[in-house]
C-alpha cells in the first residue's frame, strides 16, 4: 500500500501536505500515517522503506517550489537559504527589508539548496559543488504559472561556519508586467531575524558619549565607507565588530554580508565569506575582488571588508559606497586624516583624493588606540618614584597641566597578577566628514584639512590628548601613551 509513515511532529506540516496533494492530482493516492519518532526509528531498522530517493527528491522539490511561491505571495525580491551548520533559515526581502520565513534543520536545508540548483534550476554548472561559487537561472516555465515570476537568478557557495558545513544560496526573483495572483489568506506570519544580545559596548570600552552618539549617525547612514584606522593590537576590528552588533540589534532587516581575511569574529546574523589560501597580495585581492562580486548579487544593505590592503580593494570599497551600500572596512594608518595618502600611495591613478573625497562616499574615519590601565593598588604617585621619567616627557607634561595626580606603574601585587595593570581601554577619536574637510584635502592637504577640522568646537580631542588627559588624572602611565600613541610634546595653543 501507498502508506507514508510520518513522524507525528510533522504530519499536518503544509509542504508535506501539498506534496501529498500533488501525488494525488497525477493519480498517486498517499495514507499519511503519524507515528512517533522512535517508530519511524524501527521502521528503518526492519527494512520497511520509507521513501525511495525519487519520493524523496519529488518532495523536497516540491518544499523549494512551494516557498518559491509563498515568496512571491508576498512580493519579495530576493530569498535568502542560509545554512547555519546547526540549522537553517529561509529568509525572504520584503520592501526592502530582511523577514524569517521558516526555520529548518541544516540537513533540510542542504537537501533545498541541491534541489533548486540542480532540480529546478536549469542554467547552471553540470554539477552542484558544495565548496565552490556557483551560478544558476531557474526560467519562467518552471515556476508556478500564477507567481508572475519570469525568472529566478541564483548565486551560492559557503560562508561562515565552513568547518560545520555552512552556505548560503540567494535567489534573485524576477517578475513580469502581471501582477502575481495568489491566495494571501495561508501564508505564515513572517519574523523580524533574531537580534544578537546584549548591549552598545564602546562606552564600557573607553569611548566617550559624544564619540558614540557620532559613532551612531554613521551607522544610521544609508550609504558610504566607515573606516577604522590603527596599528595592529589597536583593537579596532573588536570596535568595528561591536559596532555591527549593534546594527543587528537596531537595524535587523538589513542585510550584512562580509569578506574577511580570515573571518575574525562571528557574527550569526551575517553572511561571512572567507579569503583563504592566498599566496600573495595579488592574489588576495583577486579572491577579494571575486568575494565581493558575489557578495553584491546577494543585495547587501552593508558590508563589511575586513581590511583595505591593496588598491583592488579599495576600488571596490569605494564603489559599493557610490552604488547606494553601506560599507566598514578597516585600514592601517597611524592618523585618521593620513587615509588619502595612504589611498592615493596605492594607485595614483584609479585612487586620486579628486575621486573619493567626498562626504558622501568616506562618510566617517575612527581612529583607535589600547592603553593599559594602571593598577589602583600599586601604581604609584610621581612624587614618590623621582626621576622615573624622563625629564623631556615631565616638561611637556607640564604644558599639559597639573601632574599632581599623575601615577607610574608600580611593581604589580595580588590585584593585578603582578602585571601593574588591570586591563585595557580604548582612546579614539571619530571624525565625520564634511564637505569643507574634502574640499581642504583637495586643495590643502592633509595637514591643513586635520588642522581646520579639529579647531571646530564639536571635534574630538586627537588621541595624544585623550591620552594625556587619561595620564594627568592618574589612569594611565604617561609612558604606556608614548609607546602606544605618540610622543608627548609640549602643547601649542591650536594643539587638537
């Protein structure tokens, strides 16, 4: 008999169902029998066949059909497929916005993923690859009639966790001059994607109110590049990383696809691409630039690129930015306004300060450094440790302010593990760009764009002076600044 033994979790499930349905309307009478998992279990054990691989490849074509036409019941424009390595979404743009359509284990998803590309997708590559980028058209004629859909355009491959299996495939629905005439009254309600926990956590990290409230415009910006600058150990990809977070929670119907070299901090709202097995810059900028294309046909609303090290890069960077994406990408350079230079020394030509510099396409530059906080315990007042420092460092302090609260650190104790410091916090300073500092970079250079941004009153203190500031109260010792910031000069009366 056509008896399908079913576990009874999943026996009113509707994709089941409508494969049923669809049996029967080609002559196949199906029994839906529920039974309990451990059934199913030995039902499998004693041989009984559950369904042959053509059942079985029939029904979950018909699962990929079915959400093809709920996606197209709700006018989206792009589904998303992404393998979690422990589950899987099914993830549809409607208005512009990211929504959950389903839920499925990893297993299912995999199994969708390998029916659309090589059961119903019939431009494509002869073999489905689960390791590589892959490409694929699904036409008119084999979507339901009724869905308005012309086409359907696919790009797939892995992302973050490969290790587990992860991947993503993202369909690209086009429509017709008809309207799609479809019953509404049986689609599923449709989620917002789960935001990531927690809180905003630069402040805790050493930012200060003003720097986030900046730091938040920028990220309410629809389009345009945001750069963390520092030296490797400044801690700005933690910040950056801290600052999509909070994008996911604000924001969660954007779509944040990222290519990184190598993936340095999950993000399980993300699509994550990995640069790996690259041999020079050239080639990393090849597998970059290849990341990226494949990243834009999957309709981003940010990206992140995880740094900009060579001028293919930066190209791209700079053109997702003028396409209308929102893209943070890191760079290391010692200053925040030296990013034109260090542009410019990369390819003169495609990467001149005439093209990019402009406030609507390098929004914002944060710049970062780590200091260590001294230990309360044992760090020790100036006064009592003479001639510690040296005496060009005590003179320029002096022009500072009062050292009477300046410490040093001490020998270390039980607080501290014997290190004389407790942890570390971040001295930033975040410039937002506006038209008069493009216009000074073009024209003035530099030099003279950093000079006439930092005497406007709601600029950031430059680093050096957060820094001494952090020293003449005491957290911080004024040697740890020049190691890890600037030396320290005596202050001119313009000094920013």
């Amino acid at each position: 008999s056509n008896t399908v033994y079913v576990d009874r979790r999943y026996a009113g499930d509707p994709l089941l169902l409508t494969w049923r349905d669809r049996n029967r309307s080609i002559g196949i009478i199906l029994l839906i029998k529920p039974v309990d998992v451990d059934e199913v279990a030995k039902l499998r054990s004693t041989g009984l066949r559950i369904a042959d691989d053509a059942d079985t490849e029939m029904m979950v074509r018909s699962q990929a059909i079915d959400i093809i036409r709920k996606a197209a019941a709700y006018g989206s424009s792009d589904v998303h497929l992404m393998m979690r390595g422990e589950h899987a979404e099914v993830q549809v743009v409607v208005k512009g916005g990211l929504r959950v359509l389903t839920r499925v284990t990893q297993a299912e998803g995999e199994a969708l993923a390998r029916a659309i590309y090589q059961g119903i997708a019939k431009t494509r590559d002869a073999s489905y690859t689960p390791l590589e980028f892959q490409n694929a058209q699904i036409p008119g004629d084999e979507l339901p009639p009724e869905s308005g859909l012309t086409s359907i355009r696919i790009v797939r491959g892995p992302c973050y966790p490969q290790a587990l299996d992860g991947a993503f495939m993202t369909m690209r629905l086009q429509y017709g001059s008809v309207q799609p005439n479809m019953n509404r009254s049986d689609l599923p309600k449709l989620e917002l994607p789960r935001r990531p926990s927690g809180e905003f956590a630069l402040a805790r990290m050493g930012y200060t109110p003003q720097q986030v409230s900046k730091l938040t415009a920028l990220m309410d910006s629809p389009n345009g590049v945001v750069i963390f600058t520092g030296p490797t150990g400044s801690g700005k990809t933690t910040a950056m990383a801290e600052a999509l977070r909070e994008l996911a929670r604000t924001k969660p119907q954007r779509r944040l696809v990222t290519v990184e070299d190598p993936v340095e901090m999950p993000m399980e709202w993300a699509v994550q691409m990995a640069v790996t097995d690259t041999h020079s810059d050239s080639d990393t900028g090849a597998a970059f630039g290849e990341r990226i294309r494949v990243s834009l046909r999957m309709a981003p609303n940010i990206l992140l690129l995880g740094e900009i090290r060579g001028p293919d890069v930066a190209v791209a960077a700079l053109e997702a930015a003028v396409t209308g994406h929102q893209v943070w990408t890191t760079m290391h350079v010692t200053d925040p306004f030296l990013i034109v230079e260090r542009l410019e020394m990369m390819d003169p030509t495609r990467l001149a300060r005439r093209v990019f510099c402009d406030h609507k396409i390098v929004r914002g530059v944060i710049a970062q450094r780590l200091l260590p906080r001294l230990c309360p315990s044992c760090s020790l007042p100036l006064k009592d440790k003479p001639g510690v420092l040296p005496e060009r460092m005590v003179s320029a302090l002096q022009t500072w302010g009062d050292l009477s609260n300046l410490r040093v650190q001490g020998d270390g104790c039980e607080h501290c593990g014997q290190d004389g410091t407790v942890g570390r916090f971040a001295v930033a300073e975040v410039v937002v760009m506006n038209a008069q500092v493009m216009r000074d970079f073009i024209d003035n250079g530099s030099e003279t764009a950093r000079e006439n941004y930092r005497a406007k009153p709601d600029s950031d203190p430059s680093m050096l002076e957060s820094a001494i500031a952090h020293a003449l109260e005491g957290r911080v010792d004024p040697r740890a600044v020049e190691d890890w910031v600037d030396l320290i000069e005596p202050k001119r009366e313009t000094a920013r």
